[in-house]
C-alpha cells in the first residue's frame, strides 16, 4: 500500500514545563554531552518516532499543536534572583517555535515557592483539544502520576499516548542526591512509553544525526552586557556591590561555584556568566566579577568572564626600571632646560 494515501496522523505534544526544564539542565551540567535539549531538535526526533510506532511515512507525522505549562515568577521575584532575562530568553525560544505558553504565579508556601495546578491545567488543555482538533497521538512530556487520569481519558476517547521519560540520578551542588524517573502508573498506561534516557545513549554513542540534532550546538548568551569599566589587574578583595574584583575559581559543582574572596568565598551559578560558557571553566582559573547581594542579602559574584592570570611584577625590578626613568627624565629637562636659558638665547 502506498504510505502516501494513508491518513494525515495528527500530533500535539504538551510540555510540563518545569519537568522538561530539569532534564535541559541534566544534560547540560551532568551529562557527558554538555548541551541543553534542543526544542527543534525534539520535535523533529517525536515526528519520526511517531511515526515508527504509527507505521506510517514521516511525511505524514505531522505536529499541530504544542502547548508548555509551568509556574513563573512575578517580574520583580524573577529579577531579585537574577531569573528575569533567563525567563524572557525561554520565552523568545518558545514564541519562535510557534509553542503555546500556559502560565500560573508560583505560591509560596511553608517558606517556599511551589508550584500549584500546572498539572489540572494541562489535563484540562490536553483533552479538550484532543476532542476539538482531532488529535490522533498526544505526546505527554512528564514524569508525575497526577497526569495518569488524563492518560485513561484519553484512551477513552481513541487517543494514543506518547510518554518520554527519563530516568537518571545525580548529586547536586549541596551533595544530595536527586532522582528523576517517571511514575510506573504513567508507564503502565501509555500506549507508546518512550525511555530517552536509552535512546539518547545509545544514539550517542552510534552517531546517530537525529539524537545529535537534540541538543542545542551554541553557548548560550550571556544575561549580561559587556561593558568596559575600569578594570583590576590583579587579585583583589571584594568591595561595596557593584566593585569589580578578580579572584580565582576555588571549586565548581553542577552549574555553581565559588570564587576564591575571604573572609567569605563568593557564590555565582551558569546564570550569572557574562562570557563564555560556564561548563569551559576550570578550578584555578582565573575570573573577573563583580560583587553583588543574592535574594538572602549575601555577596555573591555576577557578571563573570574568564581572565588571563595576571602577570606579578618584581617590586626590585619596578623600582630599578622607576630609577632608569627618573634619569632619562632628568636628563631631558635638562637639556631642554639649557636650551631656554638667557646664556643660550
């Protein structure tokens, strides 16, 4: 049978945001490969993977829809943690892959800031759209088991559920271990579980374009301006907030680190980097900054680049080259000096 003349399949995928953005930064700071997921690269891998399960031409796997829930900052809490400019470059990558934002103020509660009805949004969306735009393969990228009822209601009304999950573990900055793998119940009830983490290796490891074309191949922009401010050449100690200091690495963990600066060290994560890209540095590497206060009211470091190791001038050798200067100097007032004088006039 030619593939051609079988029925357009229709996909929507729906993203639980904060889920999604967990594993980016798993394969950016802990995976070997270095590089946040792309989100061209994923929709194209979903097209073909569909397409496999449903046995039909890639051709006629076609996305129609795709929708990213998650809880947001407010514009003042998302700049007093420095997560303003990270919040709006997610939004420009969104916006430009025509993917539709779903978001709710995150609550604090108990002293932290948790996340709240995402999931019943997303159900909600997710089968209503199902029913009105006739979507034939749902793609659930989530890990929970509140969207297990969602999975049933689907099926119920002849949808096929993708699941991508992954299952990994790693120790964070703080030394804790975290976990992320998805609910068995999930597993159990869609009808095309996905295990990317598998795929993602193994596709690695062969040297497959279409794993390869799943993470993003550029640095990421810096959050802050080059600017050309006074700068020091060498160590210095951390000042009022705004000095520029220059400091070495004293150690690097899972995007954070800590700037050699006593009586404290000073903190920075990825975020604050206002050049290159945070997984090139190195511990003893040499860095400039500048001193600011973190949402706790603590120093900590911003804008950091790379530096050159400054050079250590010989204090003998900087005296004798002042003396040699002064003579020349001296030398020449004189000479220009004689040359005005009444006895040469």
């Amino acid at each position: 049978m030619n593939q051609m003349n079988s029925p357009l399949i229709r996909i929507g995928i729906f993203y639980d945001g904060n889920y999604f953005l967990k594993i980016s930064d798993y394969y950016y700071f802990q995976h070997d490969r270095k590089a946040r997921i792309s989100l061209e690269g994923l929709h194209e891998f979903i097209r073909h993977q569909v397409a496999e399960e449903e046995d039909v031409d890639v051709r006629l796997s076609q996305i129609i829809d795709s929708h990213f829930f998650r809880g947001r900052l407010s514009a003042t809490e998302a700049r007093d943690k420095d997560r303003l400019f990270h919040d709006r470059l997610l939004d420009d990558i969104l916006m430009n892959m025509g993917i539709a934002t779903h978001y709710m103020p995150l609550k604090t509660r108990d002293g932290r800031l948790q996340e709240k009805g995402i999931d019943v949004w997303l159900s909600l969306e997710a089968l209503e759209l199902s029913i009105h735009k006739s979507l034939d393969v749902v793609v659930l990228i989530a890990g929970d088991s509140d969207y297990a009822p969602l999975i049933k209601k689907l099926n119920t009304v002849g949808t096929r559920v993708m699941l991508l999950n992954w299952d990994f573990k790693y120790t964070d900055f703080k030394g804790e271990n975290r976990v992320t793998r998805a609910s068995q119940q999930l597993l159990d009830q869609a009808t095309y579980p996905v295990q990317m983490h598998e795929i993602i290796d193994q596709g690695l490891t062969d040297g497959d374009d279409l794993i390869e074309s799943l993470f993003v191949n550029t640095p990421e922009p810096a959050a802050f301006p080059s600017t050309k401010p006074v700068r020091p050449t060498g160590p210095t100690a951390a000042g009022p907030v705004g000095t520029i200091g220059m400091s070495t690495i004293k150690n690097l963990k899972n995007g954070f680190g800590f700037v050699v600066m006593p009586p404290n060290n000073l903190f920075f994560s990825y975020a604050d980097m206002s050049e290159g890209d945070f997984n090139e540095l190195q511990e003893g590497d040499w860095v400039e900054f500048t001193v600011g206060r973190n949402h706790r009211d603590e120093d900590c470091a911003r804008n950091v680049r790379k530096v050159d190791a400054p050079e250590i001038v010989d204090r003998d050798e900087d005296d004798d080259d002042d003396d040699d200067n002064y003579g020349d100097e001296h030398d020449e007032h004189e000479e220009h000096e004689s040359a005005s004088s009444p006895e040469r006039m």
